[in-house]
C-alpha cells in the first residue's frame, strides 16, 4: 500500500474494498479537525491526491473517528484536480512571461486545490480589470492573450459543481468564507468503536417538520426539497461524547473485544448482556478512576449501554428500535453505499442519516446466526428469526448470496412493545366499535378465525390483540416460526400460554420441529386454544384438522397471506394443498388491508371484511354464495360497516354460537343486544382515553382486567336475575370503569 508522509500529519494509504477504492488519510497528530469543507489544507490535500489516484471513490480522514466524503463528493474534487492538472501540469502558462502572469499564476497555484470559489472570484476580478485595462494597454495582445486563457479557466471551472452550487450565494461571499462548501461536502462520521456512519449534518434546504427525543437520542424528521422522500435524522448520545469519554469507551471497547461470546452465551441473549453489562461498567469505572476521569452514576450507566451496544449487540439498529414510532427498518445491499430506510408511524416511508458498513451486516449476521441457531449460508440464502433487545423487539429477515447477488441485505419488523388490543384499533380507526364487539363476541364463541391480509397490513398485530379477548382463564398454545406474537407481556398478565416455536420452511439443516408435528402435538396438550403465527405450507393441513376437532371447543386462530376471503380459499386450497371440504371448518376470515391515499403518499391501515364461510357450497363458494360478509369498509366514511345480511340476523356463526346458550337460541334480539353491549364497552373505553387524554386506558394492562370484570359482572347479573340485562351489566360496567381509572390516575399522580 503506498504512503506519504507529510509531515506530522497526512500520512495516506490507498485502499481496496470491493469495488471501492479508499483514501484514507491519518489526520491524528493534526492540531484541527480534519474537514474538506473547513480547511483549506484539508481540500488542498485530498485534490493533490486525487491528481495522483483519480480512481478514488472515497476519501476517509482519520482522527479518532473516521470522516468519510462517498463517491459524489469525491467526484466534486476530482473536477477541481482534473482542472488543475490541465491547467498548471499541462502548460498552459508556457507561453506566458513571469512578470505579465503573476497575478494569474498565484491564483491558481495559491486557491485553485484548496479554495476553488475563491479562485472564481479572483479570477472575475483579474479579469474585469485586464478588460478595463486593455484600452489603455501598450502592449493589448499581452493582455488579450491574459483575458483568453482567464476566460478558459473560469469557463471550466464555472463548470464544476463546487462554484456551481456555490454561485447564488457569490453576492454576500467573503474572501476566505468556507460556508459555501457545506453545500457539497457533508461527512459521514463513524467513530473507531462502530462501523456505521452517520450523516451528522441536517439536510441541505430540508423542511423540520418533526422533532423529538427517544432517551437521549435527538430525531428530526425533514420534508427534503425536490423529492417526497422524508428524512428521519438522529443523532445518538455516541455522537455527544467528550473527548475525555470518548477516549475511556474506545479502551474499554479494545478490551472487552480480545473476549467473544461463544455459541453457548448466546443462547441466553438477555442473561449474556447483562454479564458483558456488568463487567463493561467495572472496566470503564476502573479505567476512570486510573485517568482521574469523574463519572456520575448515570453517565456511567449511558457509557456501559454504548458500550453494549458496539460489542455483543447491534449498533444504531437498536438505536432505531428503542424508537417505538418506527415500524420497520431496510437495508440494502451492497452495505456502505445506501442509507437505511424506515416505515415511520407518522410519517411514513422514510430515508435515515445513518449508513452500515459491510462490515456491520457480517457481525450482524453472525450474532443472528449465533442466537437463532439457524443457518445463512449459500445453501441457506435466507434466515427469518427474532430480535429481543432491551426495550424492544423485531423480526429479522436476511438475504444473502447467491439470492442476492450484491452481498446481504436486513429487513425488521419491529413489534409493538405492549400488545395491540381491540380498543386501540378502534382509536385507530383500523376498526370499528361494533366490529370490536362481533370479534369480541366470535372469540368467547370460540370459533375458528384466519385474519387475512397484504404484508404490513396488521395482520400478527391484529391476531396478537385477539389474544388479550380470550379469558383469562383459558390456556392458550402459539406455534410460531418467528417468535411475533406477544406471549411474554400476556404471561406477566397472568395469562396461561405455552409457545412452541418450530422450524421456518425457508431453512434446512436445522435440528427444531417442523410446522405441521408442532400442531399436531398442540392436540395432545390438552383443552387449549391455538394460536398460528402464520399459515405458510404443510402445516395447513394439520391446522385444518385442529379446526375440526376443537372447531366447538375452543378458539383456534391464525394468519394467512391473501387480500379478500376468496383469496384466502385460493391460497389455503389451490396452494397449501387443503381439501375444500376441509376448509368449510374456517368460520369467520377477517381482511385487514393498507388503504392508499388518492395521492399515493400515505396508506392507513383498516380491516376491510369480516366474512363468515358459510358450510353448504360444493366446490367455488364464491359462485356457491359461500361467503357472508358481515362487515365491510366503506372508504366513505373510512369505517368498517354492518351488512344487511348481519343486521337481519342472517349470520350463519353467531346463530351457531348462540344455539348453545340458553338465552339466546332462537332469539336474534338477545344475540343483537349482547353484540352492542361489547360494542358500547369497547366504545366507553376509548371516548373515555380521549376525554381524559390517557392512553393507558386502551393498553393490554388495562384491558385485559377490563374485560374480566365483564364478564363477572355479567356473570353476577345473570345469577341476581336470572337473564342477561344489558343495560344494568353496562351501568355497573361503566361504574367500574370511571373507579378503576380514577384510581389509576392518582396512583400516577
């Protein structure tokens, strides 16, 4: 690797990654902060080296952390070298005298490479006063053939995009005024503890139009000029450090690195970062108190967690996650030349200031290898597992060759950190009231329900906030590929659940369980409800044959990929391989789908159908009028609607369930009256949160004890008077409702 030293400092190496090539240049014994926008002698060094190495696409300068310029800016640069180079190492002052080109020659030897505005400015001025001169002039060819050769070099250099972006701004500009070059060159800095890079700089003319602060992260959200993309900024408490800890968690990190976890650690994440947390805060306290650093507990405490993060976890990836806002993160191949992106709760589709490197996305896989225990290899191109770090947790689905061609690429889904519930998808509008009170009804029912959709249409969200509907009482059984859905915050809620987690039909060469033996086995678990994270492939079967069997018992539910019911037959029976008469054992499919604005930028998402499957069609039920619908959106009134067919009683399910119960059974009007009841308990609870401003109302800590006073308040009408008297279980209901909330909000007081 070839090198030059300048100096004290600017010593370079050229470097070859991939298809990059990299100047990085070692600026540590510098007295400044290495800048090509800043300094002059910054500028000037990266031109003379661009001279040399024109195939340079990216320029890193070094000091403690790494200040890298990508490709574009590099090509700005080398517009100025190329100049250069034409200009003075291709002679065209040969046929100029010393004394008549002076002033020409110190401007392009003295501001050329290191301030290129400021040598359009001169040279204007140069030539403004060769042309008054030239009337006046003994010798007039001389100063015409001055006037020439300046017109020539202002003429390309007006070219470049450095005086191109700087020429608005050349009426208020100073001599020596570097402003301008923050148009052009803005680094991306990664410090020596983390391979990612971060944009530190706002975007250039973009419009704030959000800002908040997640623990002691700084976000902006930017409208950007000429594009409706958004930009998402942060800018995380590593990059507030002082120098002083700065220099302690750089130690620390060399230290704590000579030890990786082995395969057995990783098997408990949780138990492996606490240890690493321990023995991080006593180095770093050791290491303090060695270089009479004064830490206080919490700055401490903010040093071990960075710490942490850049060594057994995963960066600004979980940066990014503890933002509970942020739906889902991409990364795209190849790693190092693309921003992550963001799905934003309120804004939406976003770009990031912050760029991984390869090198990020292999330790990232490795530690995902690590805690799955799946395989990412060639002949495992794809690996679906879970992330759980503190205070948040995501699916992580990765790519890799030969699938994908440029390298490996991430996408999380982060998952919400308390349950979705039925209340809060009314305040969200995803569904209506009364749709609240038909599921709530299906579910102590216990029919058999596929909640259907789009990706990222809500679908695990929706079967997640199905669960905290189930009582209390009964014991439920997931069965996941992926772990999604929210079984730890049910468990610390009292709920009886057993996970099982099985093996992903995209990975081979694993030791878990396939899909279709994991509910096979739910069966001989005992009386229990399944949950189905996902109905993939041959586990469909096996679930139609639990649907069968406990269709009467107890709720079975689950997800399945398809936009409409018919969609939902079509990929249960034309693809998974289901008979049709097998698939009549699905009671009730809800769609839940993202619903587009007329001018495409936005999407909310809504439940678009409840359907039940009606049991007396042969072979097309859609021909067969074998779909009901019960509820259908109406993007009029954007809100899930009530059908004739379910206002005329003319449900096949409810009937069903209300045969078995006696003050129901062939009585419409009692089964209509308890579907308002949980219709108006569902409605009381989120006009409640939105007279009082709280949302903890509608949260799985608060709904969950909601609904089991429902129904013993239920149960103790029904006992004290012998029927269901809707009117007095809401009364008492309602009373309970303002107590418990009071209650709840003097204790936050």
């Amino acid at each position: 690797m070839p090198e030059e030293k300048r100096g004290e400092c600017f010593s370079y190496e050229v470097l070859r990654e991939g298809d990059e090539t990299i100047l990085r240049i070692d600026a540590e014994r510098c007295p400044f902060l290495p800048s090509i926008e800043d300094s002059p002698l910054c500028m000037a060094r990266a031109v003379e080296h661009l001279m040399e190495t024109p195939e340079i696409t990216r320029i890193v300068f070094h000091q403690k952390r790494d200040y890298e310029y990508d490709y574009e800016q590099v090509k700005a640069l080398l517009e100025i070298a190329s100049l250069y180079n034409h200009v003075v190492r291709h002679n065209a002052f040969t046929y100029t005298d010393a004394a008549g080109y002076a002033d020409l020659r110190s401007i392009v030897y003295n501001w050329l490479k290191s301030d290129p505005v400021a040598a359009f400015v001169e040279l204007k001025r140069l030539a403004r006063r060769l042309h008054i001169m030239l009337d006046k002039s003994v010798d007039a060819d001389k100063t015409e053939k001055q006037l020439s050769l300046i017109s020539y070099v202002l003429d390309k250099l007006e070219e470049t995009r450095v005086v191109q972006s700087a020429k608005e701004h050349l009426d208020s500009y100073r001599l020596g005024d570097r402003a301008v070059y923050r148009l052009v060159f803005k680094p991306t800095i990664r410090s020596d503890f983390m391979f990612t890079r971060v944009m530190a700089s706002y975007p250039q003319n973009g419009e704030e139009i959000d800002n908040y602060s997640v623990g002691n992260t700084e976000i902006t959200v930017f409208n950007l000029p000429d594009t409706v993309e958004k930009m998402y900024h942060i800018i995380p408490p590593e990059f507030k450090l002082s120098e002083e800890k700065y220099d302690l968690l750089d130690s620390a990190r060399k230290i704590i690195s000579e030890h990786k976890p082995t395969k057995q650690e990783f098997v408990d994440p949780e138990r492996m970062r606490q240890v690493f947390y321990n023995i991080g805060r006593d180095l770093l306290e050791e290491l303090a108190a060695k270089r009479g650093v004064k830490l206080r507990f919490r700055e401490l405490e903010e040093l071990t967690s960075i710490l942490v993060r850049y060594t057994v976890g995963f960066g600004l990836i979980e940066v990014l996650l503890e933002d509970e806002k942020i739906q889902d993160i991409t990364v795209n191949s190849p790693m190092g030349h693309t921003p992550m992106f963001i799905v934003h709760q309120d804004h939406d589709e976003c770009m990031t200031n912050i760029i991984p490197t390869a090198n990020e996305g292999d330790s990232w896989a490795s530690k995902l290898r690590l805690i799955s225990g799946r395989p990412l290899d060639e002949a495992n191109p794809v690996m679906d597992t879970e992330l759980l770090i503190p205070g948040a947790r995501a699916r992580a689905a990765v790519i890799t060759q030969p699938l994908n061609p440029a390298g490996i690429a991430y996408a999380f889904r982060r998952h919400r950190d308390r349950p979705w519930t039925l209340p809060l998808f009314v305040k969200n509008r995803m569904i209506s009231p009364l749709s609240a009170g038909v599921l709530s009804f299906l579910i102590d029912g216990a029919r058999t329900m596929l909640i259907a959709g789009t990706r990222s249409s809500g679908k695990t969200s929706l079967l997640g906030a199905v669960m905290t509907e189930v009582i209390r009482k009964y014991r439920q059984v997931t069965i996941e590929d992926t772990l999604e859905l929210p079984v730890s915050a049910l468990k610390n809620l009292g709920y009886n659940i057993q996970s099982m987690k099985v093996a992903s039909i995209l990975t081979k060469g694993t030791n878990e369980v396939s899909a279709d033996e994991g509910i096979r086995t739910t069966l001989r678990m005992g009386d229990s409800c399944l949950i189905i994270g996902e109905v993939r492939s041959v586990e469909a079967k096996a679930l139609y044959e639990a649907m069968r069997i406990g269709a009467l018992a107890n709720l079975v539910a689950g997800t399945v990929h398809g936009d409409s019911p018919y969609g939902v037959f079509d990929r249960v029976v034309n693809d998974l391989g289901v008979p049709k008469t097998s698939f009549k054992a699905t009671d009730v499919i809800v769609v839940a789908n993202p619903i587009k604005s007329p001018d495409g930028l936005h999407r909310q998402r809504r439940v678009t159908q409840i359907t039940e499957v009606g049991k007396y069609w042969e072979q097309e039920p859609l021909m067969e009028k074998g779909f009901r619908d019960l509820l259908k959106y109406d993007p009029i009134n954007d809100s899930l609607e009530p059908t004739v067919d379910l206002l005329n009683g003319e449900s096949e399910v409810i009937k069903g369930i209300a045969s078995n119960v006696k003050d129901w059974a062939g009585n419409w009007d009692a089964v209509w009256d308890n579907i308002m009841l949980r219709t108006n308990v569902k409605k009381a609870m989120v006009e409640l949160s939105e007279k009082t401003g709280s949302t903890a109302i509608l949260e799985a800590d608060f709904v969950v004890p909601a609904n089991d006073m429902f129904h013993r308040i239920s149960d103790k009408i029904k006992e004290e008077t012998g029927v269901m008297d809707s009117k007095r279980i809401l009364f008492e209901w309602n009373d309970w409702l303002k107590r418990a909330v009071r209650k709840m909000s003097e204790k936050n007081a």
